[in-house]
DNA sequence: GTCTATATAAGGATAGAC
DNA sequence: GTCTATCCTTATATAGAC
C-alpha cells in the first residue's frame, strides 16, 4: 500500500473513530507511521486528507447497500438483509457520526459525500418500498420515500441508543420494533407478495 | 444570574453546537464573558464543567419528555405530540449528539446523564405503545419496548438525514414514516381507542 | 517523496495578585 | 470570587535537508 493510501486508511479509522473535530495531523501521522512531510506533500492539509477518506468510505458503503439491496428476494427480505447485516454497533456509523462534527457540517465540501452517501441509501430503499407497496407486501397507503427514511434514520438513531447505553441491545430493539411494524399483519408468517392484478 | 450559571449555561449551547472535544474552556470563557479564574474556582476543569451542562440539559429534556407524554389523549396522539414537538432540527438533539463525542462514551461519568436521558424515554414511550397495544389502538403483536426503541431512533436518526441534507426535510419524511407505519389500518380516519374488552 | 526542525497558535491547567 | 500572568502540551502548518 502506498504511504497516500496508508494515510487515507489511517484517518478513515481515526474519523469513525474519534471523529473530524477529535482528529489531529499529529495523530494520523503516528498511527501511520509516517513523517509531516508526507502528509504535505500528498495532500494540502488535514481537510483535504479527510475530504479523500470520506469520498472513500462513502464509496465503500454505497457498494455494500447496493449488493445487499440488489441480492434476490421480497422487498421485506432485503429491507430486513439491510437493518440486519453485520455491524460494529458500538462504533457506529462511519458515515452518520460525521453528521455531529460541526466543522464537516460548516464546509460543503467535506459535507457533500456524506450527503450523497445517505441520499443513495434512501432512495435506494424507497424503490424496495415501492416495489413491496406495489406487489401487495406492505400497506398501499405507505408513502415510500418517507419509510425509506424511517428505516435510514431507525439504523442511525439505533446507533445513538446503543452508544448511550453501552450496548448493542437497544439497536437490535429498535430494528426489531421496525420490522414488526412493517409486517403489521401476520408477524410470523411467511410473506409471499400477492400476484399483480390487473391496473384496471 | 450566577457566574457558575453562567458558565453551565454557556457550556450547554457549546456542547450543542460543537460537542464536547469541538468545545475549549477558552471558548465557553469568552463567550460567557468570565476569566479563567472563575471557572476553575467553581469547577476542578472542563470535565467537571461539562458534567454539569450535560446532567442540567437531561433534566430539562426529562421534564419536557414527561410534559408531552403526561398530557391527555390517545397513545398514537402522545406519540404523535412528541414526534411532532417543536424542534431546531438542523441543530440536532442536545442530549444524542454527545453519543458521537469520543471523550463523553469514554468516561462513564459524562455519559451517565446521556444514558438517564435516553433511557428514560424510551421507557415513557414504552408505556405508552403498552396502553394502545392493550387499548386495541396498535396491533397486538407489537412489542412495546421495541417498538418505543424504534420511535426514539427514528427521531435520533432524523437528525442524522437532516444534518446530512442541510435540509430538515429528511428528519419529517421519517416521522411520517414512522406515523404511517402505526397507523397503518385507517391512516387517515381519527382514531378512538376500541373500549376495553373483559379479560376472561 | 520522505524526513526532521521549526513556528505560531490553541488547549488545558496552575499560581498568585486583588 | 474573580482576574491576569504563566506554564506545558498539543494542533496545524511551513521550511528545508536528504
């Protein structure tokens, strides 16, 4: 691995970590093993370091909601894949914690890939949604987009609630507490979409 | 005022808007307007300082918890009032974005206080979607703890998507959501508890 | 390209005058 | 109780040697 791409994996740890406000130069540096020098040369400072392992990680989620939305199955099956893939709760989002630093928040820039990053991730499980809407899976008069953004925001508050007691139990509660309000009509059941019927 | 009042005071709204690692004892310094004397009178640091706000914060979100769900009405219009309660949404939630601080999760002091804040709640909640279960205004297969756990992370969360956004639009799509997802029977018809029903 | 040295400011706390 | 002066460390960046 290159000494930029050591730096870039370097401040994406400390970001998740410890965040943009919480993260120094100096810190960076020591974890990676390598001089100022480096760093200045490669990139023009700490923004524009952050600015690529943000784009970076940003790229990587984006992949991974994409492989788990585009994998087979009901809409209420890759939802579900969704809220209950593997996660370091405790550590939360790498993405949503960025929300909370107010110098990310302040600059466009460093705003923008994390703005993307959410808004892909909620349109893409407001095309789930629609498709279970419109294949009989959940309640017709579902507004799509607008539960596509409860079930962003359940994972991200999730986080919050695990953090802030220490344990992962309130995020599986949370996820739990969604999914059954999704499936309001047979909780256990298997759910097979009811076949289209004509528009008409 | 106090000078320690003001220096508490001064500290919630810093610890609001840039968190407690963003937030110097410089800083809360000059914009309560005391040198640094008073404050390392009154307090041993900024910890000590911090501990303060953040315990004062809670109790004042404590209170104004209890004031929404105490008041009169069915379990869906408590719940309601308190997902629709005013807000600075683009400043997010006082109490949740300490979650994301490093230096807070890492002292089990400061993050005592978030945890109280949080828990308790998520407990009032809880009781709530308890009487619409039983009252037959939810389904009866929920689960009231997951479902208050949901509720509190579809507003924490709300923050995140709105931050993210630049744009409080987000943090109301996911409140609809999750309304709708309640009231997924009759989402528009005004909902009057069923009568209670003898138990045998 | 990478390193060490240096510079300026800020973070966080102490000492002691008033 | 409150203030100013001082102290040591860290944050962030630049300069220049190799």
């Amino acid at each position: 691995m290159s000494t930029q791409d050591r730096l870039i994996e370097t401040t994406r740890e400390l970001l998740w970590e410890r965040g943009y406000v919480g993260t120094s130069p100096k810190a960076i540096l020591q974890r990676a093993g390598v001089g100022q020098g480096s760093m200045y040369h490669h990139f023009t400072g700490k923004g524009d370091l952050a600015l690529a392992a943000i784009t970076r990680t940003g790229e990587e989620m984006r992949a991974m909601i994409d492989g788990l939305l585009d994998a087979g199955g009901s809409a209420y099956e890759r939802i579900e894949a969704y809220l209950l893939r593997e996660r370091d709760v405790l550590r939360g989002c790498p993405v949503g914690r960025l929300t909370m630093d107010p110098d990310v928040i302040a600059s466009d820039e460093l705003r923008a890939p994390v703005e993307a990053t959410i808004a892909h991730l909620k349109d893409r499980l407001a095309v789930v949604v629609q498709e279970g809407v419109d294949g009989g899976e959940f309640a017709p008069h579902l507004v799509a987009a607008d539960v596509a953004a409860a079930i962003v925001a359940t994972v991200q508050g999730g986080y919050v609630l695990a953090r802030a007691a220490g344990s992962t139990d309130a995020f599986d509660m949370g996820v739990r507490g969604l999914l059954s309000l999704l499936s309001p009509s047979s909780p256990a059941a298997s759910r097979t979409p009811s076949p289209d019927l004509p528009k008409d």
